[in-house]
C-alpha cells in the first residue's frame, strides 16, 4: 500500500474482519472477601483462644493446642480454596474461530481451538436445577465450560455463548 492509495490491503482486511467479537472470561465465585477472611479469622481464633484458656485454667492444658489446630487447619482450608479460586476460563469467538483458555490454579493451562461453523454447543438442563452443562463439541473433542459456575450464571453463560455461535455462523458482524 502506498501513501497515495487511500484503500487498504486485503490482508487488512481479513484481519478486521476476523477480530473477535465475543470474549468471556469465567471466574468461580467466592463469597468471602479478604478482609471478611481476616474477619473471620480473627473471631475464630480469639473465640478458640478464649475457650483454650478455660481449658487451660482448668488444667487441661492438651485442649489448649487443638483449638490452636482448629485455627491452623480452618485457615490452612481456606488458603486452599483461594487458591483453587485463581482458576479460570477464557472464551473468545471470532468468525473462523472458537479459542478457549483453560487456566487451573497452578498456572497449567490447556487450549482448544475449534472452527464455528463445525461445532456444536451442547446444553444440559435439568428441570430442577437449571443448566447443569455447557460443552462444545467438534472434531471429536468435548470441551465443558464453566462447571465451576452456579446454575443461573452457566443459563446467563450459555445464553451468551448461544448467541455468539449464531452470529459466527452467520458470518460475523
């Protein structure tokens, strides 16, 4: 392309209308905060430091140490579940294609790519409970998504996803 030529590549091209336009990225919920963890935390262990006290007034100074177990392991719980808290899901639908990002909570990832026109979405519902599944099929690949999420947010998730599908089929924009 010179500088007179005021139309763009066909490269150019291609590639604006190739751009993504549905990205999702799924997170499991946590109801409690850091600073409700600190919180809890710390009623937790004045309450187990209080009755270890008793305890140990009373000359049973062994209970003294496994309410001090009680606070170890309680946190130690709960470290776990924070970290298990830094996984997610990455979705990004374009025209030619379906990329999703898979990231547990070590960092170890796994990618799946999937062209839209060949895959299907494939919906669980159980009358009860809502959408139990959501997994996309192609190639003679399954991939779930978003099993880590409550049932409204996974019908919201794949209402979302249903419509990006429809709109790659489509042709994009």
């Amino acid at each position: 392309m010179s500088k007179n030529n005021p139309k763009p590549d066909a490269g150019d091209e291609r590639d604006e209308r190739d751009r993504p336009f549905f990205t999702a990225v799924l997170t499991p919920y946590r109801s409690l905060g850091p600073n409700g963890f600190l919180i809890l935390m710390g009623c937790f262990g004045l309450v187990c430091f209080v009755s270890g006290l008793v305890f140990l007034r009373l000359g049973a100074w062994p209970v003294f140490g496994f309410f001090g177990l009680d606070v170890v392991l309680l946190w130690f719980a709960f470290r776990m579940n924070y970290r298990s808290a830094r996984a997610f899901e990455e979705i990004v639908v374009s025209r030619s294609e379906i990329a999703i990002r898979k990231v547990g909570p070590g960092g170890h990832h796994q990618e799946y790519r999937f062209n839209p026109v060949w895959v299907r979405l494939k919906i669980e519902r159980i009358e009860d409970e809502g959408v139990v599944r959501v997994s996309l099929t192609g190639r003679g690949e399954t991939v779930d998504l978003g099993n880590f999420l409550n049932p409204d947010d996974r019908a919201s998730f794949a209402g979302a996803i249903t419509n990006a599908l429809s709109v790659a089929k489509a042709g994009g924009i």
